[in-house]
C-alpha cells in the first residue's frame, strides 16, 4: 500500500514539474544523477529552485514553498538577509580574491573568540567537513596517538560519516565507533586502546543522525574521561551553535579543547572555523614547535568573511537565538502531538526537529536503523504538495524569517499529511513492520 502511495505521488509531482523535469535530465547527462549534493537528491527528482525570498523558495515551474529546511541549517537568518546583502555588496565594491590577509577575519576571529569561552585561537576553513579534519589531525599529530573515537550516527562532513552502512566516503583515520549518549561504550574503548586515542570527535547533539540531543551526563562523561586519559575533546558544533549565544557548550557548561563551526555563520557562503585552547592551536602558528602549516585557497574568502562579521554582528544576538530556540521548543511539541497520533514522534533541540517513522524512544541512531523510512518520504510528498519543503529524511530547521502564522501554516500542512500517510500506512500495520 505504501508502494502504490509513493508511486501516486511522485506521479502527481512530476505531472506538476515539468521545467524541473527537463532541467533534471539535462543534468544527469554531466552530474551523477542529476545533482551534486547527496542529501538534495530524491525521488523521481529534485525540483530546481529559480529564486528564494525571506522563507519562501520558487522553482522554475512557478511553485512556491514554504521553507522548513532552512538548507540544513546554513539557511537560519533566511534567504538574502538584509545585513550579508549590504556586506557582500561592499565586497563587490571593494574587490576580492586578495590573495593576502585583509580586515574582516580578524573581525570574525574576535567575535567568535568572545562569544565562545572555550576559544582563545580560531582558524579558518571552507567548511565544516575540512573544519572537523583539521580538528581531528591537530589531536592525532600533537599527541602522537592514532585512534579517533566516534559515535555511531555521528556525522562531521562528507569525509567524516559514521553511520554503519559504509556508504561514506571517509579519510582513513583509525576510528572506534562507540554508542551516542552510551558512556560505558566510550570508557570500553579508553580501557580497549589505553594511551592510544588521540581524541574524541562528537555532536552535542546527533544532527544528521536523527536530531538526537546528548544527554549532560553522556557529554560530561566525556569530558571527564577525555581529562583522565590526556585526550582531546572536540565539540562539533557546526549544527549546534545556533542553540545559545555561546553554542550548546554554554548550556551545558562543558568546555571542549577544540570547537568546530560551520553552516549559518557564513551567511549562506561556504564556511568552517576550529577553534580551541592556545596550547593546541598555537601549534599551527609559524616558528612555533611543534608546527603544523594549515593552509587553504578559501579560508579567508572576502564574501565568507564579510557575511560573518554580518551575521555575529547584528543577526546572531543572544536575542535573536534565545527566541529560535524557544520558538523551536514550542513547534517541536505541537509537532510531536500530532505525529505522535499516526505513530511517528519529533526528535530535536531548539530550532532543529527530526520527524521519524517510529514511537520507540529515540536515544542513539541504532534506535532508527530497523524503521521503515517510507512513510517520511511520502509525508515529505505530500508536504511538498501542500507548498512546505523539510529535509526529505524528515528535518526540519527553523530559521529568523519564519514567524508564528507560518508554524501554524506548517502545522496545518503536517496535519493532513499525516491524515493521507495514516490511510496508506494505518499505525498497526507499520508498529507491526
Ligand atoms: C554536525 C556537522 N558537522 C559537519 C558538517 C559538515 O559541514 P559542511 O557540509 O560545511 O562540510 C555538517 C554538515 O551537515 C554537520 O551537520
């Protein structure tokens, strides 16, 4: 019954896309399967957007969409932001491409050193995958140690993907994967490989592995063991930081040895930053010893650069934050009450929510890997045909634009998709499955 759904309604969004539809086979001719970006990919094909607004995105067959995917994250202060348009404008004014140092990085280096305690020295990468290898490399090259430990589900970029389905294309660091928010599987490793792991790489909360928020006692843990043994402790915070002023380390009162950031701070320009204690990252300053050269094309890309002192200057305030996050709290709730009714739950923290197939509790990946992801892909479609976009394994991701009337339009919407999914898929026959 599922089957026949989807087949229906990809049916109906290929009958209404035809511009798309031409656009998609085009591209398969010069792009494996027509796009350059896994997660952007979906059946029968993606639809190709011609222009965005605030949080509404057109494609090219003249459909508009209410956007609850927000990019993943990058997308939090909507799109063409009054600020970063202004910024990048001076930059086109300016010039760019300098091929030497210039102001705005030591503008953002500074903010970021502010509002984040655990960062004395910041550094500049493309994005957050690089950001995550220079982390990683910085502890294993420091310490001498080879082991890198991780959380099944974790995800760090596209090099630095621990799902267990192997479909990553991964750097060859020597990783243990041990069970998110189990801290008897991080201690089995110190006690499996003592003296050999150089650092702990986790998310304070799962994003891609499901928008599953660490507990304090699992983070905490952490951050003890990685005292004992001399570890170091990297927060990757490339989805987490939009949680509080100071990222989700402030809330939890932890302080990491290593930060990595990413996504919205760039302002929808590619960025990444590591950042960290002196003592680590002055190993990547000239003269020093040892010494680590970092270098990077991009690092200090003009339009990147100016679009962050943007965005931690006027959009990513304390306030601006604190009410994402509550008004996350709040639409997370209402969400979960109706999924909750057809047998699905919302996962999540803030303004990041995951929509899953399921009603076991959700504390670690290994909770979703037997659930049939089906019944998110149809609600995705029907969404879709109602004009709201999410992620299409089920995230949704808040951003500034989006205001109270477009949560209860997005309500609406979620509430009669779910009505067609309960009747392709009753409750029973799926909790069965
Ligand atoms: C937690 C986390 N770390 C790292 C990355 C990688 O960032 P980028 O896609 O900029 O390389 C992502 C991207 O989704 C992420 O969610």
């Amino acid at each position: 019954m599922i089957a026949d759904a989807l087949e229906k309604a990809y049916r109906r969004y290929a009958d209404k896309r035809p511009n798309s539809a031409t656009r998609n086979a085009l591209a398969r001719a010069v792009l494996p399967s027509g796009t350059t970006r896994s997660v952007l990919d979906f059946d029968p094909f993606p639809f190709t957007v011609a222009s965005a607004s605030g949080c509404r995105l057109t494609d090219v067959d003249g459909h508009e969409y209410l956007d609850y995917l927000g990019d993943y994250s990058v997308g939090l202060a909507g799109h063409n932001p009054g600020a970063v348009r202004a910024a990048v404008t001076r930059v086109l004014d300016q010039g760019w491409s300098f091929g030497a140092v210039a102001e705005a990085e030591y503008d953002v280096a500074r903010m970021l050193c502010d509002r984040f305690e655990s960062m004395d020295l910041v550094r500049f990468t493309s994005s957050g995958t690089e950001a995550n290898l220079v982390a990683t490399s910085l502890a294993i090259k420091s310490s001498g140690r080879n082991k890198v430990l991780v959380f099944d589900g974790g995800y760090h970029g596209g090099f630095l993907s621990f799902s267990r389905d192997g479909s990553s294309l991964n750097v060859p660091f020597d990783v243990a994967i041990c069970e998110y928010n189990s801290l008897e599987s991080a201690q089995a490793a110190f006690d499996a490989w003592p003296g050999q792991i150089a650092c702990v790489l986790v998310e304070p909360m799962l994003g891609s592995g499901g928008r599953i928020q660490g507990t304090p006692s699992f983070l905490g843990g952490l951050r003890e063991l990685c005292d004992q043994h001399g570890s170091v402790l990297i927060f990757d915070e490339v989805q987490t930081s939009r949680m509080a002023y100071g990222g989700a380390q402030s809330l939890y009162g932890i302080r990491p040895d290593l930060t990595t950031l990413g996504k919205y701070i760039g302002g929808g320009f590619g960025f990444g930053a590591v950042g960290g204690t002196g003592d680590l990252m002055l190993q990547l300053a000239r003269g020093r010893e040892p010494h680590f050269d970092h270098s990077g094309t991009f690092n200090n890309n003009r339009f990147t650069m100016a679009a962050g002192v943007a965005m931690l200057g006027s959009v990513l305030t304390r306030e601006n934050l604190a009410a994402l996050f509550e008004r996350g709290e709040g639409l997370r709730k209402r969400a979960d009450d109706l999924l909750r009714a057809c047998g699905f739950q919302a996962t999540g923290w803030g303004s990041l929510i995951g929509i899953h197939p399921t009603d076991v509790p959700i504390t670690r990946a290994a909770d979703l890997a037997g659930a049939d992801r089906r019944p998110v892909q149809l609600l995705f479609h029907e969404l879709l045909d109602r004009g709201v976009y999410i992620g299409k394994g089920g995230f949704v991701t808040l951003s500034l634009p989006q205001t109270p009337e477009t949560d209860d339009l997005f309500l609406t919407a979620l509430e009669d998709s779910l009505r067609v999914v309960q009747a392709a898929v009753p409750v029973p026959a799926r909790t069965a499955s």
